[in-house]
C-alpha cells in the first residue's frame, strides 16, 4: 500500500500514564513478593506478570485507523468509503451513550477505554447487517474530515 494513498493514520496507543503506573504497580508486587517469598520466585513471578501486562498493554495499542485508498481501515476491519454515510464525531456523553443505551449489538466496535472521543459511521450498504462503526479516536474532527474529504 502505497503512503501516498493514506489521508488519515492513527495508532491508539495506551496512554504513558498506564505505562507508569503499571510500572509501579509492578515494582509493589515486585517488592511484597521479595519480602515474603525466595528471590528466584519473586524474579520470576515479577518477569511474568511483566510480560503478561506489557504485552496486553501492546496488544492493545496495536489497533490501527487509517482512510486510505478509498477504505476506511480499522484494525483487521476495512470497508469502501462508498458503502458509508455521513460520519459523525462524538464526545464523551455522544461516545458513551452510543456504546451504551443506544448501542445495537450488530455494530462494529473499535473502542478503547482511554479514549473518549469516538466518531460513528453508518453504514449504508444494503447487504451488511451491521448499521454503523464506532471507532474511539483521539481526533474526531479530523477523520471525520478525512472520510468526508475521501468520499
């Protein structure tokens, strides 16, 4: 895929403040398992519990939304902004109502919790049950800009 067919690219990282406190959340444990265990268990209980919360934290910054090519790619999902109506940003309140109370179960979802901006994009093609995407962003206006712009 050539750089020059993208409009829009944002990774949703995890936050650098998750990063730090799970940094110290970890050297706490690090610290109760050496007082009250052997050290080798502490060393290796800690490296697990390590690999296991920064290797989720990276899973989940891993996700991806780009407008590129005439799609609309978010994560592993993709879909031709043709097949797309008029995508609207939300904030928190928006965001948290439609993944909530209004939420229909056969939407496509790519939220993260320490996003709370999202914007929605209905869906318009006949075929595909699924009405709209939600996708969490950190720049609402600017996707929403992208997708309009790309159409």
């Amino acid at each position: 895929m050539s750089e020059a067919g993208v409009t829009y690219a944002e990774r949703l990282r995890v936050p650098l403040r998750w990063w730090v406190q799970a940094t110290m959340f970890l050297a706490t444990l690090w610290l109760a398992f050496i007082v009250a265990t052997p050290a080798w268990i502490a060393w290796s209980a800690t490296a697990v519990l390590v690999a296991i919360t920064y290797g989720m934290f990276l899973l989940v910054g891993s996700a991806a939304i780009e407008v590129r090519d005439g799609e609309l790619c978010a994560g592993a999902a993709h879909i031709p902004l043709g097949l797309l109506g008029d995508p609207e940003p939300l904030d928190r309140d928006g965001t948290r109502r439609v993944a909530g109370v209004e939420a229909d179960a056969r939407a496509f979802l790519l939220l993260r919790p320490y996003l709370k901006r999202s914007v929605r994009v209905p869906v318009i093609d006949p075929a595909d049950p699924t009405p709209y995407w939600l996708l969490s962003t950190r720049r609402p206006q600017l996707l929403v800009d992208a997708i309009t712009k790309s159409r």
